[in-house]
C-alpha cells in the first residue's frame, strides 16, 4: 500500500501470439488500463506466460513498488499458478493476483474487433477493481487422518475396504443391514461368466471380517458428517441387536423362535407355476 493507504497496482496485458491480439486491440486495452483508479503501470507483452513475461511481473513489482497484480490474457486454469509464482517470486503475497480471461472469455467467441476490444476493457476494469480488495492469505498445513470410513458393505464396498486395509490404512466398513453381502449375496450366479455369486462373495466377506485394519459396523447407519478433507467426522448410529455377538454362532435359532420376526410357516419349492416339495418350519426347541 501508499502512504496514502491506497493499493499500487500494475496490469499485463498478453497478446498469446495472436489468439487475443487477432480479434482485441492490446494497445488500446492498455491505454485504457493506465487511466484506471490506482493503476501505476500498465503493460503488454507477446507471451506473458514466457519467462521473459515472468520476468517483467517480477522486475516491475521491484522498481514501482506495487502491491496487487492484474493479468489479462488466457483462462486461470492455465496459467494461474504460473502468474502467482511470478507475484510471489517479486516479493508479493501470491493471492494480491487477479487473472482476467480475454481469451476464451473474449477474443475466441466475440466476432467483432470493436466488441471484443470493448469487452476485454470491461473484463481488465473489473479485475483492478477486484484486486484492490483482496486479503493477504497464507497458506497452512493440516495433520491429516489416513483413515477411511466406506458407506455400504455390498461388492463394492468390500472390496474397496479390502483395497485399502491391504494398503495398511484403517477402515470403517458402515452397513445399514446385519450383515454385509448386499445385493450379490441375493444371486445365484453372476453375469456375465455364470459364475457362482457365493463363491467369488463368501471368500471376501470372510477376510473382512478377520482383516485386522478392517472395523465392520454392521446394522449401523452414518447420521451426521462434519469437518473438512483429510479431518471428516463421523457420527454413526449402532441399532439395537438384542444379541450378544460374542456368544453368537450364526445358528440361527434365535432367528426361529424370535417372536419379533414374521418368518414364514413352510418353505415352497416351485418350479414355475408347480409345487416340488413343501417343507415345514422345525418346531421350536424345548
């Protein structure tokens, strides 16, 4: 800043060979730009992004004493890190920068010279206005968390827990049903090989629930996450199993005398529209 507490700042202007000078009138958007509301240099250069371009940010942050930069010439999806590195390498905070797309945004889709001079003029005024208030901001370090928390124990889900658990990372594998499985644990036989869908699920779901990174929060569903990238929270509701799956086997007689659970009389074998075999619900257990 000046004494006067205003901002000192300077705008490029790249012609990009002739892709922004062939349709836009770079003297003329400078000219222009030098006439603006705390400008101090305004400039063009053939390639801004060259190291010549660079070069020149840097040499004229130094010797007029600027504190914001403006670049008018291609997308920020090019050349933002690039235009930033030069800003910074002037000794400036990286984010005083502010890039102005007038070639994409301009020249490239605008038919007329005069409109697209009149435009590119319109994209640089509003840049320097918006320069003028940006905060310094420094970039800060995070711890991360390599753990993993997957949604939904079917295929996929286990076999990205797998993926990750064999990787060394912690994994929390939440499914909402009592058991992982999901819809292949439904099938008989896969597409497109007929392979046997137990026989490619079962060995997966076995190694699941003995891998030692692998934390399976099964009859589970997740109600709330917060926080940010590598620092999420997760608050997972545990429903009620009235079992004790320390003792449990998977015998499933509690499943059959469970006065809870409709579970139905007989089983029907059918082979279409006819009745092969009907065999009776075992009578509970003394």
């Amino acid at each position: 800043m000046s004494r006067n507490g205003r901002p000192r700042i300077a705008v490029f202007v790249c012609h990009c060979g002739t892709n922004i000078s062939g349709k836009v009138d770079v003297e003329d958007v400078v000219a222009f730009a030098a006439k603006l509301d705390d400008v101090i240099v305004a400039k063009e250069y053939k390639f801004m992004c060259s190291d010549p371009g660079q070069d020149l940010i840097k040499k004229s942050i130094e010797e007029h004493g600027l504190d914001r930069v403006v670049v008018a010439s291609c997308s920020p999806l090019m050349h933002e890190p690039t235009f930033r590195g030069a800003a910074a390498a002037g000794g400036l905070n990286p984010f005083f920068f502010q890039m102005s797309n007038i070639r994409e945004q301009v020249s490239w889709v605008t038919l007329k010279p005069d409109d697209a001079t009149k435009k590119a003029k319109a994209l640089v005024s509003a840049a320097v206005r918006r320069v003028a208030l940006h905060d310094p901001l420094v970039k800060t370090e995070v711890p991360v968390r390599p753990e993993v928390l997957i949604v939904g124990g079917g295929i996929a889900g286990i076999t990205a827990a797998l993926t990750y658990a064999k990787s060394g990372k912690k994994v929390y594998l939440v499914e909402r049903e009592a058991s992982i499985g999901g819809h292949m644990s439904q099938l008989d036989k896969t597409f497109p090989t007929l392979d046997c869908s137990a026989c490619i699920l079962t060995p997966k779901m076995s190694e699941v629930g003995k891998h030692p990174n692998i934390e399976l929060l099964t009859w589970s569903e997740v109600e709330e996450i917060s926080g940010f990238v590598g620092n999420f929270k997760a608050k997972i509701r545990r429903k009620a199993r009235y079992v004790d799956i320390d003792k449990c086997n998977g015998c499933g007689a509690c499943w059959e005398n469970c006065p809870t659970t409709v579970t139905p009389s007989e089983r029907v074998i059918r082979k279409g529209t006819m009745v092969i075999k009907r065999v009776p619900k075992p009578a509970p257990q003394a």
